[in-house]
C-alpha cells in the first residue's frame, strides 16, 4: 500500500466515524450495549469502543517503532512476561485484561474526550507514517495478524478497525438506545 493511500484512508475513515458517532444522542453514546470479553459484568457503550480505538492505535504506532529500532518481537504479544510463548486464548485473554482497563479508565470520558483521544493517537501514526521511508512501509511487521502483515498495512487497518467496531455497536442496538 503507498503512503499517499494509507493516508487517505485514514483521513477518510477518521472523518466518517466522527460524523456518525456524532449523531448519536448522549444516551445512544452511553447506553450499555456489549459485554467486556474480559470481565463479562463491565459492558461496553458506543463511546467505549469509540475510547479503544485510541488504545490499539498508540498500540500500533509502538510495534512499528519497536520494529524500525530492531526489535526482533515488536508486537510483544506471542510470549508472556517470562518469556513462555502464549497460546491464542492466553494472547486473547491478555488483549482483553488490557483493552478492559482501557475502556474503565476512560469510560466517564466525554464525547469530545474521546474524540481527543482518538485525535492524539492519529497525529502520532500520521507522523510516524511521514517518518517512514517507502520500503519502511513495505516491510512485514514480525507477529502482526492484522491487515496484510506490513507495516503500512497494520497502520491502515487503524481505519478499518474503527469501522469494525461500529459495526458492532450498531448490531448490539446503538441505534436503538
């Protein structure tokens, strides 16, 4: 994918999902919709998913300059503190435990809050994105399951994501709250 692409695309995808949360009610915004994956008492509102975009997105732009640096695991995720590999459910477990302290920390938050977030966390992948050489983006990101594996892809899947999640919100009765 060539950077002028990922950028639109993110740019593109950024403002569709701010002008579609943006017409939610505050109730539609704040209503419980999907149970935490992690804790299955903590639900998760509209805006909760909203807040963790922000997450996995700062969480991305850390792989990449983990990788860019050298490291030989930058997306961390395949082996635990000690250094034992994960298996895919203790890899899930551990991606819930962190996206649920996440969405607790910044559940009160208030929708331009969010938004803030989601905003500091894009300027940081649009300026790694403009750091980045050409082949930079084209390399493959060790450990990486999103996207096509690359590291201008995993940056891209930062749109897609978003998407995702509100698809969800939507199939969970956002628009219904």
């Amino acid at each position: 994918m060539k950077r002028w692409e990922i950028e639109k695309r993110l740019h593109e995808d950024r403002a569709w999902l701010l002008a579609t949360y943006a017409e939610l009610s505050d109730r539609q915004l704040r209503s419980d919709l999907t149970r935490s994956e992690h804790d299955p008492s903590n639900w998760w509102s509209a805006l909760d998913h909203l807040a963790h975009l922000a997450l996995i997105e700062r969480n991305f732009a850390t792989m990449v300059r983990r990788h860019v640096r050298g490291d030989a695991d930058p997306v961390g995720l395949a082996r635990d503190g000690s250094g034992a590999p994960r298996s895919r459910e203790q890899i899930m477990a551990a991606v819930h435990e962190m996206t649920d302290e996440w969405q607790q920390k910044h559940h009160d938050k208030s929708f331009d809050e969010v938004v803030a977030l989601g905003a500091a966390a894009r300027a940081e992948t649009l300026a790694l994105l403009a750091e980045l050489t050409d082949s930079q983006l084209q390399e493959v990101l060790p450990g990486a399951p999103w996207a096509d594996g690359t590291v201008g892809g995993v940056l891209a899947a930062n749109a897609d994501h978003g998407r995702m999640h509100w698809k969800w919100a939507k199939d969970a009765g956002v628009l219904d709250a």
